[in-house]
C-alpha cells in the first residue's frame, strides 16, 4: 500500500473536523505522492524543485508509476506548489476508482466522504489493517497529510491521539512554515518541504472558495437590487 492509497482509506474511516473537499483531498494525495517517490529515491527535492533520479524505478503501483511518468525531467525542474497542483487535478477520483476496481472500496449510505452521487467506505481487509495501523500508530507523514485536510488525530476510530502537523495551532490554521517547525526532522528535510507546500495549497484553495462566494454573494446582491 502506498502512503496516497493509506491517506484515502483513512479519510474515509476517520471523522473529519470539516467537511473533506475533493480538491483539499487531491492536493494531499499528489503530496503523498511525492512522498512516496522520495522515499523510493526516485526523486529528491533541492530547495523547492523535484530533481527526478536516473532512470524511473518502478514502485509496484499504477498510480504511483504514473506520477512517476509524469515527473518533469529537464531543468529547471518543477516546483513542489507546481507540482501539487498539475498532479492534482482530478486525482481523489482517480484513486477512487483505483481502490474500487480492487475491491476496497464500497459505496455507503452512511460513509464519510462524499465523492460525486456516491457516499464510499472501505471494505474490511488486509489494506485497510494496513492503513489503520498507521493511523493509530500515529505515523507522522501520515498524521500531516491528514491534518492538512481537516483530519486529526483525536478523531481516529474512535480512540484518542496524538496531534499531528499544524494541530496544535490554538484552534488557529496553521501555515506552511508552522508545520516545518514542527516536524521531527530539520526545516531542510524534504518530506517537511512537501507536507508544509501541501498545507499552503490546501490553504489557497481554501481562500479561492471563500474569494468566489464572496463575488457570488456580491453579484446576487446587485441583482436583488435594494
């Protein structure tokens, strides 16, 4: 199991603090993505530029050898935001159908997250064991990639955790730099250069939501007239 297909288990399983976006979702999935190449060594990260490895190794996952493909390769590079995004797009619905078509996944009245007309849940099996124990473990890469779309740790199944990235923030969103200081490694780790661009992302998506309600809002208005 890849650290993006554990991440979508979890934010199906897990209460959310908010609602779960498909785009927040996308963005952090992208994130683990990355992560996971990272730790494969078939990419580095040199300040805030994905420098792929030689050659592309393959990871044993289709979604995860399509990010692969994908990587920009000349210099130079693409930036870690650049990425998030260009990756991003549309890919909560892609690793939907990918655990559907295995079996993980089934829709449910009552499941968590909302994708399209379907509610889905995880199936009992070994994958989503897998990703539970991760959860409860309180793994910190995952921990961060679920904070940084609403999901923390007090909410796992049920039992009480540890706060991940950005959590502890006195009820305040926490920003990219936060979770650096945070994280168990230096600032110049590049798993914390990953998981702090995820949360900004996360945070400007956020912030373009609430800039077009605003305009909507103010456009309705001026049609209601006084």
């Amino acid at each position: 199991m890849t650290t993006a297909k554990d991440l979508f288990i979890v934010a199906l399983d897990v209460e959310p603090s908010r609602p779960v976006g498909q785009g927040d979702l996308s963005l952090a999935l992208a994130g683990a993505e990355l992560i996971d190449l990272l730790g494969g060594r078939a990419v580095d990260i040199d300040g805030d530029r994905i420098v792929p490895t030689a050659g592309q190794p393959a990871t044993d996952d289709a979604l995860l050898d399509e990010a692969a493909s994908l990587l920009e390769r000349d210099a130079p590079y693409e930036r870690v935001d650049d990425w998030l995004w260009r990756r991003g797009r549309d890919l909560s619905q892609a690793y939907q159908t990918a655990l559907m078509e295995a079996g993980l996944l089934t829709e449910h009245r009552r499941g968590r997250l909302s994708l399209g007309t379907a509610r889905m849940e995880p199936v009992e099996s070994s994958e989503r064991q897998h990703a539970l124990s991760r959860w409860t473990s309180h793994d910190p890469v995952l921990d961060a990639l679920a904070a940084a779309v609403g999901i923390h740790g007090e909410k796992a199944f049920g039992e009480e955790a540890s706060a991940g990235y950005g959590e502890e923030m006195s009820g305040e969103e926490a920003s990219g730099e936060d979770i650096a200081q945070q994280a168990p490694a230096g600032g110049d780790d590049p798993e914390t250069t990953v998981l702090a661009a995820v949360h900004d992302a996360v945070m400007e998506l956020e912030a373009v939501r609430q800039r077009r309600a605003i305009e909507n809002a103010a456009f309705a208005n001026v049609w209601r007239g006084p």
